[in-house]
C-alpha cells in the first residue's frame, strides 16, 4: 500500500498539461491569472482584462514562492500568455460561455479581437529577463466557465489556440496573483 501511495504522489509532481509549439516545449507545472480590472494588459483591447500565465515552473505567483523561486536560472524556460478582455464580450457571465476569439489579424497594440495568445522561449538567464522566441498564436478559441472576483476559488474554462501548423487544446484552472 505504501508503494501505491509514492507512486500517485509522484504521478501528481508533473506536468499537468503538456504542449509542444513550433519546436519548443511548455509542460505546465502551474497557472496563475492577473487582473487589470480599470487597465490593460494588451492596449488594443477592451479594459476589463484577464492574463493567464501558463509556466514550466511552480509556483510561478510570487506570492506562493517564500524565499526561495522554483525559477531555475540555469536552464531555459517556456511560457504561454492568454489575455482575454471581459469588457468586449458582451455575453460573457450570462451563464453561456461564449468564447473569446481572436485569428491572425489581431495584436495586441492594435485590437482587432477580444483575447491573445502568445508563448515565450526564455534563454537561461535570472526571471525577469527577455524572451527569445516570442510567437503569436495565429488563432484561438477561449472560453472561461467560472471567474470569482473575490479571487477565492480558481478562475477555470478551456481553449484552443493554433499557432502555425501546431493546434492545441487545453483547460484553465488558475488562481490570481495580483
């Protein structure tokens, strides 16, 4: 029994999600949410904006690190940002779950859709520094089913994103780190 238990337990310590896009790889080992209520993450869009993080790092909110970072500065890391803009879609929160969609005509300075996303390379290197591959996802499909503004339970729902010849599918289930 005891071998049964060690081994659930290290099945839990990978990845969640897993995505492969334009050769690099994103295994997802945590998701966090940032909120710009009043603001904007992409200026383009709509206010009201959410920007989910999904990184190959736990935690990855500074608020859940402590004292210490699981940021390895030593080896590269991966990251998917999906921004999406409450405001623009009049229909979201009815109950209904439309989705935020976005293809390759939109960026973020300019608009042109109400959600985004894009995936960074990052060079091994201290958090904080710039990517070196960025690329925009050509098209997408996101839907949030349940987003508490009291941020007390996580911000769930689903996507799926094409970024060139690669189309990936993947859920939500993150908690904010404002």
């Amino acid at each position: 029994m005891k071998w049964l238990t060690l081994a659930v337990l290290l099945v839990g310590c990978g990845p969640s999600q897993s995505f492969n896009i334009n050769g690099y790889s994103l295994p997802v080992r945590d998701q966090l949410f940032l909120t710009r209520p009043q603001g904007y993450f992409c200026t383009g869009f709509a206010p009201d904006q959410l920007q989910f993080q999904l990184a190959d790092y736990a935690p990855s909110c500074y608020l859940d690190q402590g004292n210490a970072s699981a940021y390895d500065p030593n080896r590269d890391h991966t990251r998917m940002d999906i921004v999406v803009a409450l405001s623009a879609n009049p229909t979201y929160g009815n109950g209904t779950h439309p989705p935020f969609t976005f293809d390759n005509t939109a960026d973020c300075t300019n608009g042109g859709a109400d959600s985004l996303a894009t995936f960074y390379h990052f060079p091994a290197g201290p958090i904080g520094g710039q990517p070196d591959m960025t690329i925009q996802a050509d098209s997408g499909s996101i839907r949030i089913f349940s987003y508490d503004m009291t941020f007390k339970t996580a911000t769930t729902g689903d996507f799926t994103l094409t970024f060139g010849s690669n189309t990936i599918t993947g859920t939500l289930n993150a908690l904010n780190c404002d």
